[in-house]
C-alpha cells in the first residue's frame, strides 16, 4: 500500500508496535533460547535450524499476539504454506496449499480477535483493537491481515536472519563479539548486512520514471536485490568480509523509507538475545558439513544447519 492509506495502518500499527513493547519480550526470548538448548544439548550434535532457530520466533510470534505458543506448530504450518509461494516453479498444488493456510489463519484470528475484545490483555492484538488514529480503528480484516503479514515476516525471516548469522560466525571462526551491548548490537547489525533474510523485495513504479539511466514506467515491477546493496563496494569496504566493528554500517536489510520493516526492533532483539546464549552454552561449537541454502528467492536461509560442540 502507498500512503495515504498505508499512512493511516501503519501509524495504527506503530503505535502496538513501538520499542518499548517490544523490549518487554526479551526475557521470555532468553528463556526460549535456554529451553531449546536444554532440550538438545546432551546429544552433542544438531541441526540449528530445525532445533534452535526455527522454533524460537514462532513461540515469540505467539507471545507477541496474545496465542497459546501450543498454537506454535499450527501457525508454523501455516506460514510454511503460505510462503512456499515465493518461489520458483510453484505448481497448482502449492497455490491451492497456501490459499487454503490463509484461510484458516484468517478464519482463526477472526474468532481470535472476536473474542479477546470482551477481554483485552497485555499483547499484540489487545493494542491493535484498541489502537485508534485519525483515521479510526483497524477494521477486522485489517487486524487480520497485518496478524497474518506478522506472522510470515516476523517468523521467516528471523529463522534465516539466526541461521544465517550462526553459519557466518562459524565459518569465520568468530564467537567473541557479544563482550557488551554496543558489541553485541554492532554484530548484529554486520549479520544482518552480510547474509540478509531477504535478499530480494518486490516494488512497483508509481510514476514514469528514470533513474541510472533506466526508463520505468508507471505501474512496472521492480525487483529490490537487498543483497546486493548490502555488498556494494562503493559503500562497504571490503564487502564480502564479517567486520563486526564496521562502522558506518548503512545497510538495507530492513528496507528504508515508509516501508522500513516494522519488526526490525523485535528481529534485532532476538538475533541479541539468542545468540550470546547459543555461543555461551554450547562452547567448542563448529560446523559438521557444509551449509547448503534453500532454492527459494524471496526469503534466503539454510536448509539446515549441522553443528556439534564440546
């Protein structure tokens, strides 16, 4: 959506979504991250992806909207659908797969959303229906859809944007950049521009334009390779290297503009928060074969991520 009307949703959104609601998740996030590693870390051995990283965004996503986190698998089902999507080659099948995920998900926050407005709490949907701006309240199939996009994003992405940050710490040979909060904040952020989640995002012209000597006419797709902007050597010196103390580190892995990711406080809390712990509980911890990515084009990430320790 452009503004005026993406104006009025996203300052509705805004206004559940700040900082400081945001920053409210972190225990619960600390205590997601030890949960998992209780669960596997006597094997010695595992799959990152499928047993850390995976499982952890879902559970906050749930957090975060007010849902029971054993509702965590259903939702991971459905985003799992709903996303196979973007990608290439997508047969009938698929399609059907993922509009069928989005009508149930929809469905059930509907009912969902019904029932908590005769009993508003401390969570996400409780501030969205009770959210008001100059344009009025969210209506239910906007409260529905932004529950849904919070969902995709905010679980896809932070699954890869974690497995993707640990596979480059490991193959770099780097486990000591989280000594204290600015650190820990600088590696983020230089995860985040060396191996984004999401490489590519789709835009449309909204005029006829022309910029670098390329005509675009009103209305035309336009492919937003994120990836590629976050290596440009004019801007980062020495590109394809992890520096964790770069600085400036001007990337674009949220976007920019009035579509700057709204989650980018909650995906930069986790990636803070569960990876110091990760490195602190499983000491020794090395790659066990080589990291294959998935063949999708839309969100970037690993198939898995085979690890052991100790």
């Amino acid at each position: 959506m452009e503004p005026p009307e993406h104006t009025r949703l996203r300052n509705l959104v805004n206004r559940a979504f700040v900082s400081r609601q945001v920053e409210k998740l972190a225990p619960r996030i600390a205590a997601l991250a030890h949960e998992r590693i209780d669960a596997f870390e006597r094997d010695g051995s595992a799959d990152l992806i499928e047993a850390f990283a995976a499982p952890i965004p879902v559970a906050v996503i749930a957090d975060l909207l007010g849902v029971q986190r054993e509702l965590g698998p259903k939702m991971l089902d459905w985003s799992h659908r709903m996303v196979a999507m973007y990608q290439f080659g997508v047969t009938r099948a698929v399609e059907d797969s993922a509009a069928e995920a989005a009508r149930e998900f929809a469905d059930f926050m509907r009912g969902y959303a019904r029932a908590r407005r005769a009993d508003l709490r401390d969570d996400l949907i409780s501030q969205l229906l009770g959210a008001e701006g100059d344009g009025g309240r969210l209506s239910e199939d906007e409260l529905v859809t932004t529950c849904i996009l919070l969902l995709n994003a905010g679980h896809e992405a932070t699954v890869h944007a974690i497995g993707n940050g640990v596979k480059a710490m490991l193959e770099c040979g780097v486990d000591h950049t989280f000594a204290s909060g600015k650190a820990c904040a600088a590696t983020v952020e230089e995860l985040l521009r060396l191996d984004a989640p999401l490489h590519l995002f789709q835009r449309y012209a909204l005029e006829d334009v022309e910029f670098a000597g390329v005509a675009f006419k009103k209305g035309e797709k336009i492919g937003l390779l994120l990836g590629a902007a976050n290596r440009d050597p004019e801007r980062f010196p020495n590109p394809d290297a992890f520096d964790p103390a770069r600085e400036p580190n001007p990337h674009v892995a949220f976007g920019a503009g009035v579509h700057f990711c709204v989650g980018a406080p909650l995906a930069r809390l986790e990636l803070a928060t569960v990876l110091p712990i990760l490195f602190d509980r499983l000491p020794g911890l090395k790659l066990t074969g080589k990291p294959c990515y998935r063949d999708a084009y839309h969100f970037h990430g690993l198939k898995a991520l085979e690890a052991k320790w100790g």
